[in-house]
C-alpha cells in the first residue's frame, strides 16, 4: 500500500460501514475512481467479529475493510487495490 486516501470519521453515532460509504464517496468525487479497499485499526471492527469469521474478509459492500495498527482508530486508509498489492489513487 503506497498511496490511498486517509479519512478521518470520529462520529460514534455511525457505523464502521456507513463511515466506510462516506469516504468512499468523497474518494469517488475526488479521484473519479471507487475505492476497493480500505484499512482501519482492528478496535474499529471488533463489534463486527468473532474469532470462526476472522478468516472470512469484511467486506462494505465492494469495499474489501482490512486491518492494521498501522491506522490511527477514528481513521480509515481507503484506495483503490491496484497490481502487485499497491494502493493506487
């Protein structure tokens, strides 16, 4: 992952989902194309989880959601998942 777009979302009356919609949107109107991927810090998906689905990938609709520590919590990596695994605007 070289270059995404980081989001700040620190509304806790929204959903990771719905924050997710709204980066991708404004990624979308930005960069003119939607973003595949997206990366949060794993306390943002934890209300989504159990330890039988951590095999299966989140998805937000045909956002693939990963995590990392690498992302601040309140914050989301999103972009667009080009060749070789890089993240591409």
């Amino acid at each position: 992952m070289n270059v995404g777009m980081l989001w700040f979302d620190n509304d806790s009356k929204v959903d990771l989902f719905a924050k997710i919609e709204r980066a991708a949107s404004y990624y979308q109107d930005k960069y003119g194309k939607s973003p595949n991927v997206c990366y949060v810090h794993p306390s943002m998906t934890r209300t989504l989880t159990t330890p039988k689905e951590n095999t299966e990938p989140i998805r937000a609709g045909s956002i693939e959601v990963r995590t990392t520590r690498s992302v601040l919590p309140n914050h989301l990596w999103i972009g667009v998942n080009g060749l070789n695994g890089h993240l591409m605007p």
